[in-house]
C-alpha cells in the first residue's frame, strides 16, 4: 500500500512539472554560456471578430461610444481601461492599453505605480475618483459599489459624465473577458491598430 501512495505522489508531482512547463517559459543555454529566455509560444482559441461579427460590432458600438460621444478625457478612459485590466489580468487588454496610453502622452511614472495609486501622489482627484470607481465596479461582488465610492466619484463627474464612466468601465471589463476567454494573444498590437476598427 506504501508503494502505492508514492506511486500517486510521484504521478501528482509530474502532473504538476508538466503543467508549470506547459506555462511557465524554460530557460536556454546558448553557446556563449549564457541563460537565454524562451518563450511560451501562445496561439489564440478563437478570433471572436471572425466567428460572429455582429456581436463584435454591437462591443465596438460601446467602444465608440466611450471613444468618441462620452466627453471623458482620452487620458482617464486609459487609466481606466488599464485599472481594469490589470485587475482581470487581461495581458492583451494590458499590453494595447499601456502602448496607447505612452502613445497619447502618459508617463511610465503613472503607468507603473497605477496598481498602488493610493499611495502616490502622482494623480489627480478626478483620476482617483475614477480609479476608485473603476475597481469598484470591476470587483462588483466585494461590496456592490459602497456609497463612499459613489459621492467620491459624484464630487469630481456630472450625472452625465458618471453614467459614462460606468460604460466605459463595463466596456473594458467585456472586452477583458472577450480576450481572457479567447486567449488573445499579446504583443502585436500598435497604436492606431484600435482606431481603424472603431472608426468604422
């Protein structure tokens, strides 16, 4: 019976190795001696765009909406779009957004400290309060939206603007789900590749 127990540790522990091998990237030795990266080769599920273009054209709807109609800053709409992101995990989503975001401006100071925002003095009270309501939103069970989080973001957006933040806010998070589903494949994406799509 002994035998046997180590028997299934060992099957668990290969079962465990072949997993973190399939995600985790190895490491090379080249010629010179040094540790040259390989990486995981990723390969998408499906493209959602092909496999029903009316669904993607009802999120690119939203997208244009929030890009073009909502009156929110260009500059928040991405601070918004990465909080989210960064939060679902969304490496697709995370990878078009920090590339648009430096394209329109934004400095690596405020990218890189956006998931510790509280702590930093680098963003305004709009921004705060919009952050605030973005992770709000996104984490909707951990606390349905708090009334603290809503007269915050009332003291920096009109009625008007606030309804539009929440879309903007729902439009990224489908997004990221459309993406973590899908296993979009990070990486490619340049700036002014989303522009092409939701000037349509």
């Amino acid at each position: 019976m002994q035998s046997l127990g180590l028997i299934g540790e060992m099957g668990s522990i290969q079962k465990t190795q072949d997993c973190l091998n399939h995600i985790v990237p190895t490491d090379e030795i080249a010629p010179s001696g040094e540790r040259k990266r390989k990486e995981h080769t990723m390969e998408a599920r499906l493209n959602a765009q092909q496999a029903s273009p009316a669904a993607y054209a009802a999120m690119v709807g939203l997208e244009t909406f929030v890009r073009k109609a909502s009156k929110l800053e260009p500059s928040l709409v991405e601070l918004v779009k990465m909080r989210a992101s960064q939060i679902n995990g969304c490496a697709y989503c995370i990878d078009m957004h920090s590339k648009d975001a430096r394209s329109e401006g934004e400095t690596e100071q405020r990218l890189y400290a956006l998931t510790a925002w509280r702590e930093t003095p680098f963003f305004t009270a709009r921004e705060r309060a919009a952050l605030a309501w973005t992770e709000a939103l996104t984490l909707i069970t951990e606390g349905h939206v708090p009334d603290d989080v809503y007269e915050l973001a009332k003291q920096s957006f009109s009625n008007e603007e606030l309804v539009n933040l929440t879309l903007a806010v729902i439009t990224i998070n489908g997004w990221n789900r459309l993406a973590i589903s899908f296993r979009s494949v990070p990486g490619a994406y340049q700036p002014g590749m989303r522009s092409k799509v939701t000037s349509k």
